[in-house]
C-alpha cells in the first residue's frame, strides 16, 4: 500500500508554508491574556474550568441536547459503520474499530473472502482499551507503520490524550505483542521510516532543544536494533530555522517490498521543500522544483506532483514520472515524462500505486474520478474506472500484491458504499453499504456559483428540502476551510443530516479559494498578501445564498475549524450582520502573535510573517483577536478548543473569550482536557462536541 504524501508532507489539518523563515517571536507583554499561552498553566486552566462550569450548562440543560447527544452517539459507535479497511502485505485487511465497547479502539485482521460474506472473522491485533487501563494512560491512536513486504513488524505511535507529540513502540502483529527490547522512542514529534528489519531512518529531538523554532526535528539519523538513541548516526541535518514540520526521512520501495531509495524530504516551510536522496555517497540534492512533491514509485518511476511551473519538464498541477535509475546517477537533472495535466477545472486529490498500475483521484468541478495508469515503452496510458457519478471518490487502499483497490463513494444524500476495484481490468463490486443514518428523501442537493470581489466564480453546495420556500427563513449552516490545499468534497453527511437536515435544516459548504479543489493554482490565490481573496469568497457565498433566499442573516449560521476557525473569527469581526450564530472550533486566532505561540511559526507560508512590514500589512486587516472591539453587532459565538492540542493550541480561543468577555459580550466556551487538534481524544467525546454544537445552532437559529 505505497501511497503519496498526500500533499506537502501533510500531518493534519493544518500545514504550513513559506518565505524566510520568522526569527524567534516572542509573546507581546501588553497583551493581558498573555498567560493564556501556558498551555496547561493554572491560572489558563482555571480560566477554562470556569469557563466550563459557566456554558456547558446553558446547552446541556437545553431539552433537545440529550437526544442530540444520543442520535451523534449512535451514529458514531454503530456497529454496522463500514469498517476503513486496508490491505496488509500479508494478504489479510487490517482495520482501526472503535465503538461504545471499544471507545478507544481495537486494531483488528480479518481476511478479503471472510470480509466480503458480510460477515467477517476478527482477529483482534491490538486492543487500545486494555492497554490504557493496564497502563493507567488515555492512549489516543495515531497510527503504525509497518515493513513491507508483509507488514509483521510494525511501529505503533501512541498520543497521551491525544497531543500530536507521540510515543512509538515497535510491535509483532503476528503475535499481537510489543516486542522485547524492540525499537522505542519517547513522547516526542517523531518522523520515521523503516529502511530494515534491523533499522530505522528517525528524525527526532535528538537533544534537548534540538528542534526547528516551531518545535519539529531537523536531524536524521540511522537507529540499528539495540542501540541507544545517543549512539545513532546521523546521516542528514537541516537547520533549527527551518519552516514546515520539520525534516522526514521517505522510504520508496518497489511492489516486493524491496527498498530502491531513501529520502530526506527537508521543509523550508510546508509548501516548498528541499529533496535528498540518501545513499553510500551521502546526502545528494535533488534537481526538482522547491514546490513540487514525490508521490510514489512505479516500475522504476518516481511520481512527482508539481506545485509550480518546471521550465522544461512541466506546468503546476502536473503528474511527472522521473527514472529513478537516472537520478540515482545525477541527481541534479532529473528525467521526466508528463503523466497527467490537469484541465482548468480538474485537481489531483490523491495519487496511490499497486503492483502493476498508477492510481490517481482526480476531480472535475469537486466531483471524483479514478484514472488507472500504465507506464509503456514510449508514454504512460489511461482509462477511467466506470463507478458512480457526482460523487466523492477516496482512494482508501491500495494492494501491492496485486491491482486491488478498496474505494470509498460517496454524496451528501448517498450513504458510503465500499467497493472493491481492480486498476487493471476496471472491474468492481460494492463490499458495503452504510445504511441510512437519516431520511434523506425530503432533500436535494444543487451546486451554485457565486462571484468574488475580483469576479472569480467560486463554487458552492448547498443540501436542502425539496420544498424549501425562497423565503429567508431557512435555518442554514455554512461551513468552510479554505487552506493549505485542502479541498471540500462531498461526503455522506451522516452526524449533519440527523442532527441538522432531519430537523429543518439548509448545510451548505463553499470551495473558496486557498483550499485545493482546483489545484495548486487555487491555493496560491489565497496565500499571504493574497489572504483576503480567502475571506472575500466566503462573505460572496454568504450574499449569494442571502440574495437567493435560501436564508437570511437572522437564520444563517457558520462553522469552521483549525484555519476554518480563523475564517470564523475573520467573519465575526468583518461582517458580523450577516451571521447569527459562528461556531469556532479550535481555532487561530490572534495571528500577530500566532508565530510564537503552538506550531505557528511553521505556517508563515499561508499567512505571511507578521514581523514582515508589508505582510503585516494585510494581518492588521483581519486578526481577529486584535479586530475585537465594543459596539459590534456580533452574534453569540461558541468557542471550542481542547488543552491537549500541541498544533494550534488553545491559547488562540482562550484569549478570544477573554476578550470578549471583556468587551461585554455574550458567548459560549467548551475546552476539552483531552482531545488534541481533533478536540476529541474517544467517540463518546466526539458526540458531546457535536451534540453541544447542534444545541447551540437550534437555539441561536431555530428558536
């Protein structure tokens, strides 16, 4: 299952991005909600204990949260979830299963014929319930990584509550044990890689403080089964003011597991990176694009997605193929052939590769598609996989043994189907079909187009009844993100259409610009002195859905988390009339100080640098903390934000409230102990969450 970056060396729902890298900021000392940066200090904590005691009872006392509260349950621990399953080189199909018996989770195999009669055998890997009570830990998941070619040994990363920060531990999933003396390595923001059996490519903080200015690794070094940390040997090094997350070392190997290169991806910030191809001759550069990404290897080829024009090789957006063998030999002229140019309405959503084919997600006007690749003597060929139309299609796996594919389809109104594909005949079958978490009969979904101050078109969906009166009396609820090429497709939306559609309620979401739902060139619109194309298309789809009469200012509401928080807190305090209520999930905040404070410093690429005069510039007109002022008309807001997210960082809401509470607002403030950036570390938290959202919506909308 060899799979892209998925992006620029992403790792969550907010990246990074670049320019020279922002000297060390330090917290304003006239700010008198300073103290709110101390993560997990006491007079924070407090703040947001009392915080606590003071909202949570104003929704939870409301009649409809406990059904809210039981409906978002339900749907979250049911049982009849489709499994995500994916292929393991051993032939089996592994899978992370949580429910209300196993709220934390169990990592679990079972085999393709037992999966496909519907009801399937598991054997149970690992059970994170078990582990946590034996360890006195509230163990958060965060994935493994397993040595191809048959994925026996693993590396399990475990988060205390949640946290980004992680510890690894290496694991047999053959006997479901941690293994003797195996590989470990302390809490910490790891980048891993296996190169054998017997070693690990790290990239850790090595010492104390050895870490880039917002807080990632920037040391590789080679770790050999049995030996301490301190003795492992570097063999890559960037520099501690280095951007992005860090530098991660990319194992590339062929369909039979076998190692053909290692790489050290070195960020200079999340969007434009340096590539090192490390060998016997040491670390050599590769001769590719600052903005551009490897995504995968096939027959000898490394996959490369451009994210800027390569003079002589291609155009941004493109797929290019370069011969491996040839860069091994000069590494800094590389040889590429064009595999795919996106049209002007197309984007690459994700790139994957089996034994024998290319894979790529590509979308038409945010609507999916798979293409299946062959690479031939002279060029590579191409045939579009027959599956559903106006549809979000997922590339969840893909099987190295063979040219299996698992899918996942889906719409707004249509549950989830799995289907099982085959890249090479283009054959498929559906394996499940989530049943219907709500009665999506009354209900129909249209696509708009709404003009931008510039006049660029941005495309939105909006889900509503068939019956809806074009009168403004609709409660509707906006969501967007609209950064770091993070694109808004369709997708079944189970938790939304019970605990909102079912009661009444218009959904809408917007592909503005900064996400990546027409590729790079989209992201680009929106990056630093260019942010506020990003908060125009928002407030064009606002009016276009006022001037359509879908809703009105008195009954439409918006959510956004992480950068879509910030587009929250923009909105709030920029066009405060047209909102009645705003909900701002762990969000940004105060972006002059954000480069001190969490991850903040690795994001100056999207944002810009607020100590940059003519960035600053443009920060001064949306920063929100800064833009809080008396005599608005701001709706009630609801802020949310957990103490365990080391990414954000809950600094960001915290000083919001205490602003506005200093103002003379009235709002409400929901901070999670656990729960990293997600805001919730189990199912039963994540339904709370939600439960507590669709209380405040129904009050401030429906009521």
């Amino acid at each position: 299952m060899r799979f892209s970056f998925l992006g620029k060396l992403a790792t969550g729902a907010i990246l990074s991005g670049m320019t020279a890298f922002p000297a060390v900021a330090l917290p304003d000392p006239s700010d008198p909600y300073v103290y709110m940066e101390e993560i997990e200090g006491a007079r924070a904590r407090a703040f947001a204990r009392a915080e606590n005691d003071r909202s949570l009872p104003l929704l939870q006392n409301d009649a409809r949260y406990s059904k809210l509260y039981a409906d978002a349950l339900a749907i979250a621990t049911a049982k009849d979830r489709i499994p995500v399953v994916g292929f393991a080189g051993d032939g089996s199909l592994r899978n992370y299963w949580q429910d209300a018996e196993h709220v934390r989770g169990i990592w679990r195999a079972t085999d393709l014929d037992s999966y496909r009669n519907g009801k399937p055998t598991w054997r149970t890997i690992l059970d994170l319930d078990a582990l946590s009570k034996t360890e006195g830990k509230n163990w958060v998941w965060k994935g493994s990584t397993c040595l191809a070619p048959d994925d026996a040994i693993c590396l399990i990363s475990l988060s205390d509550g949640g946290k980004d920060a992680v510890e690894v531990r290496e694991f047999d999933a053959r006997t479901g044990q941690f293994v003797k003396d195996g590989f470990f390595l302390p809490q910490g923001k790891h980048r891993m890689t296996w190169v054998d059996a017997d070693t690990l490519a790290v990239a850790t903080e090595w010492t104390k403080g050895e870490v880039t200015t917002s807080g990632y690794p920037f040391i590789i070094k080679l770790l050999k089964r049995g030996q301490a940390l301190s003795a492992a040997t570097e063999v890559f090094r960037g520099k501690a003011d280095d951007g992005g997350y860090g530098v991660s070392p990319v194992a590339f190997r062929d369909a039979d597991g076998k190692l053909q290169a290692l790489i050290a991806a070195r960020p200079l910030d999340t969007f434009n990176a340096e590539y090192h191809l490390l060998d016997n001759a040491g670390a050599r550069k590769l001769g590719v694009p600052l903005r551009s990404s490897p995504q995968g290897l096939i027959d000898g080829q490394l996959l490369l997605t451009l994210e800027q024009d390569w003079e002589g090789h291609g155009k941004t957006g493109d797929l290019l193929a370069l011969d491996l063998a040839a860069l091994k030999t000069a590494p800094q002229s590389p040889k590429s052939t064009l595999v795919l140019r996106p049209t002007q309405s197309q984007a690459i959503e994700q790139i994957a590769t089996t034994r024998n084919r290319l894979v790529v997600a590509l979308y038409d006007n945010v609507k999916g598609g798979v293409l299946s690749f062959q690479h031939g003597a002279k060029a590579w060929t191409s045939t579009k996989l027959s599956l559903a139309q106006d549809a979000s299609i997922g590339i969840v796996s893909a099987s190295d043994r063979d040219d299996r594919l698992l899918l996942s389809i889906a719409s707004f109104l249509t549950p989830t189907a799995q289907v099982l594909a085959d890249a090479t005949t283009g054959t498929s079958e559906t394996l499940r079909t989530l049943p219907a978490r709500f009665d999506a009969s009354r209900h129909v979904v249209e696509q708009h187009w709404a003009t931008s101050k510039d006049g660029t078109k941005i495309p939105y969906f909006v889900v509503r009844p068939k019956d809806l009166k074009a009168d403004g009396t609709a409660p509707t609820l906006l969501y967007a993100y609209g950064g770091f090429q993070v694109s808004q497709t369709p997708g079944y939306a189970a938790s939304v259409g019970k605990l909102w559609l079912e009661r009444g309620g218009v959904y809408v979401i917007a592909n503005i610009r900064g996400g990546g739902e027409f590729g790079p060139r989209w992201h680009e619109a929106g990056l630093k002195l260019n942010r506020m194309r990003v908060y125009d298309d928002f407030f064009a789809v606002t009016e276009d859905l006022i001037a359509r009469k879908i809703t009105s200012p008195k009954k439409l509401g918006i959510m956004g988390g992480s950068n879509g928080g910030l587009l929250m807190g923009v909105a709030l305090t920029l066009r405060p009339e047209l909102y009645k209520a705003v909900v701002i999930q762990v969000p940004l905040f105060d972006m002059i100080g954000y480069t001190h404070i969490g991850a903040g410093a690795s994001w100056v690429g999207e944002y810009g640098d607020p100590a940059n005069p003519e960035e600053r510039k443009v920060i001064d007109t949306y920063s929100p903390y800064q833009l809080l002022a008396k005599g608005k008309p701001y709706p009630k807001v609801f802020l949310e934000t957990s103490t365990k997210d080391d990414r954000v960082h809950p600094a960001h809401a915290r000083k919001a409230a205490a602003r506005l509470k200093e103002l003379g607002y009235d709002y409400l403030y929901y901070e999670n102990i656990d729960g990293g950036h997600a805001a919730a570390a189990n199912l039963n938290e994540t339904a709370k969450r939600q439960a507590l959202e669709y209380t405040y919506l129904s009050q401030q909308l429906m009521d």
